[in-house]
C-alpha cells in the first residue's frame, strides 16, 4: 500500500518526460526523413541493396513511433493520476 505520493514531483517528472518524448519524437522523425534521401536523394549508397535496405527501415519506423505514443500515453497517465491523487487529498483533508 502506498502511504505518501509527492504528486507536484510525479507532475513534474511527467511534464519532463513529455518534454523529453518529444526530442525523441523529433528525432525519429528527422532521422527517418534523412534515412529516406539516402538511395534516391542523397545517393550515399545506391543500387538495389540500398533501396532494399531503406524499406527495411521504413517498415520498422511504425515500431519507432509506436514506442514514441506508448511513451506519451504513460506521461499523460503519470500527470492523470497526480491530478486524481491531489484531488482525492484535497477532499479527505476537508
């Protein structure tokens, strides 16, 4: 049983990871746009092992961003739950 929650701290760690989620989202998504230039584009590497290689990772980008709403519904659950949980306080100490 749980018998003391900062919930301002679980709010904050939260908002943080939410911040962090988006870099990270941020990142993927440029990565793959850069990723997605290689064979036609940028031609760093070319041929038919090339454009085999970049589909590989397009198909693979779904799980990347996967991860990435996975992540954003436990932050917004975190920051639910702090909420519910000073509320719920809030009204036992009235």
């Amino acid at each position: 049983m749980i018998s003391y929650i900062n919930t301002s701290e679980v709010d904050r760690i939260a908002t943080e990871m939410s911040k962090r989620i988006d870099t990270l989202d941020n990142y993927f998504n440029s990565l793959f746009k850069r990723l997605e230039k290689v064979p036609d584009v940028t031609k760093e590497w070319v041929g038919n092992s090339s454009k085999s290689y970049f589909s590989a990772i397009a198909r693979d980008k779904k799980e990347y961003l996967n991860l990435v709403s996975d992540l954003k519904i436990i932050s917004k659950e975190l920051k639910k739950e702090a909420s519910s949980t000073e509320a719920l306080i809030t009204k036992i100490n009235q």
